[in-house]
C-alpha cells in the first residue's frame, strides 16, 4: 500500500433514515484501515441532531479536489456538481441503495453518465442499474449486512406480534386492529423512533411484520428482524428477494391487509412454524454480516488505492 488515502463523504441530513445508517457503516469500514482515512462534510443546512455529531472525521469544508477518493450516495452528486469535471480526475464511488437511478424521470438517473465505481446494496438494484446502458463506469454488488453484535438480545417472554409499519402507516394500523380483535398482542409502529428503542422492540416480539415500500433496494429492518431470531412476515419489495425466502426464512404475502392478516394468524397458531422460520432466518442473516461487507469492500478500495499516483 503507497500511503494513508484520505476518502471524502458527504452528507445532507433531514431525518434518520436507513441509508444514512449504511453511509455510516462505510465510513466505519473506511476507518478501521491504518491506510484510508475518511473525512465527512455536513452541509450546515443540516438537522443538527446529525447521527454523526461530535465524531473526529467530520471537516468544516468541502474540497473534493484536496481529497483522494470521494464517495457519494444520493442527491450526494449536487455537490460535486459545484466542482465541474471533478469525477474525471478523482475516483468517485457512488453507493446506490435503490432503484430511482434506474428511472429515467428521475434526478439520479441524470447521474448515470458521471464516471463513477458504481457499489450497488444487492444484485436486483445492479441488474436494474445495468439494463439502462447508462452507466459511466464499472457497477459492483456489495450486498447490504448488518452488525449483528449491536443488536439486543431476543426475549424469550415476548409474546406480541410487532408491526414495523412507518413506511405503510395505513396498512399497519388496519392490521393492528384486526389482529386486536383475534386477542393478539399487539405493538404497532408508525412514527420515527431512536434507533435503538426500535431495536428492542422487535426483540420483545416473537412474530415482526415489516411493511416496505413496493420497491426496495435492499430493505433492512427484515435482515435485523431475522438477526434478531424473530419470526418474519415481510412482502416482496424486490431488493429483499436474496434473504426472504417464502415459508423458509420467512413467509411474504401479498402487500394487503386481508393477506397479512391471515399470514400472521397462521403463523400464531403454529409454534413449529415459528421455530423454524426463527431458525433459518438467523441462519441466513449471518450470511449478511459487517464484517463480509467490510472485507468486500476494502478488497475493493485496495483496487482503487493502488492506481492512485504516488
């Protein structure tokens, strides 16, 4: 290795959101290196209740050309877009969590024809990605894993049936009701929470229904609901497909309330099932761990790092 790489992050901040959690992660897998070192920019126009605050890598200043490698995700790109034709003479990775940059009405579609070392959250949103012939530069899949050692431990005594339902607020407080009146236990969340009260609430459960959004790039909270040994119910959203399995890691109806109704009552009446499914569920999340992203992407950085000019 020639030197210590300073790699530029980027970040507008709004509200906690998944894929702020997974920039963090990459900045962290950045950090655990003695030859990179990352540095990332806030834009004060940011919440200041920020996920990052008080860490050692923030810098009060954007300057791409002063860094080594830059890494984007998002509408990260408006701000390189002050610093025209800067993609040409850095290494830019762009981490896509979704499949917007793929629709051609999109904002981030535009960006498609930036040069950029493209890291795709799973194989769907690189296929999408891919099938538009847009892409300035090579397209990598690092499928999106967790640090299971952050989670708490499952209770053996929870015995409620746990709604992730923010993203499908409407679904999830019709399902509450009606799975109320079969007298189920239930704890339904439709409003933004710490992350780690959210945590625990899924593991005071023994049955988590997670409601995404139709079409997701990768969708996390059913992979740490899985983690966590809790059996899932989790309809298709696309970007789940590689770790929900039906009926093997977990079971997937139809995004609709008569459908999760009867999945999740089905599921209630049948103890083996749910033993199962908690079985093999964490089973396939501990193929999705932080430490095989991290090793898969630092492979990769060693790649873009050893053609730098000395």
């Amino acid at each position: 290795m020639k030197r210590t790489a300073t790699v530029l992050f980027h970040r507008n901040y709004r509200g906690f959101q998944g894929g702020h959690l997974k920039l963090y992660d990459y900045i962290n897998h950045t950090a655990s290196t003695d030859w990179l070192r990352p540095q990332l920019f806030v834009d004060p126009s940011s919440r200041q209740d920020h996920i990052w605050a008080d860490h050692h890598y923030l810098v009060d200043y954007y300057h791409p050309e002063s860094a080594d490698v830059l890494f984007v995700a998002g509408t990260d790109w408006r701000a390189l877009l002050q610093h025209p034709g800067i993609e040409e003479t850095k290494p830019v990775i762009n981490l896509i969590q979704g499949f917007n940059h793929s629709v051609r009405t999109h904002e981030l579609f535009s960006y498609l024809s930036k040069r950029a070392i493209r890291i795709c959250v799973s194989r769907e949103v690189a296929d999408a990605l891919i099938s538009t012939r847009q892409c300035n530069g090579p397209v990598y899949t690092i499928p999106n894993c967790i640090d299971h050692s952050s989670l708490p431990a499952i209770n053996p005594m929870g015995r409620s049936v746990f709604i992730a339902g923010l993203k499908q607020p409407d679904c999830a407080s019709l399902l509450s009701n009606r799975l109320a009146r079969h007298s189920i236990e239930v704890d339904c969340l439709t409003t933004s929470l710490p992350r780690s009260e959210y945590l625990n609430r899924i593991a005071d459960s023994y049955i988590a229904v997670t409601l995404p959004k139709r079409r997701e790039g990768f969708y996390l909270p059913a992979l740490e609901a899985m983690a966590m040994s809790v059996a899932l119910v989790c309809p298709d959203c696309v970007g789940n497909r590689s770790f929900c399995l039906d009926d093997v890691t977990c079971v997937m109806p139809e995004m609709n309330v008569d459908s999760l109704e009867q999945a999740v009552l089905q599921l209630h009446a049948d103890p083996p099932r749910v033993e199962r499914l908690r079985a093999n569920g964490l089973a396939r999340s501990r193929l999705h761990s932080i430490e095989k992203e991290r090793l898969m992407f630092l492979d990769l950085m060693r790649s873009i790092i050893d053609k730098l000019p000395d």
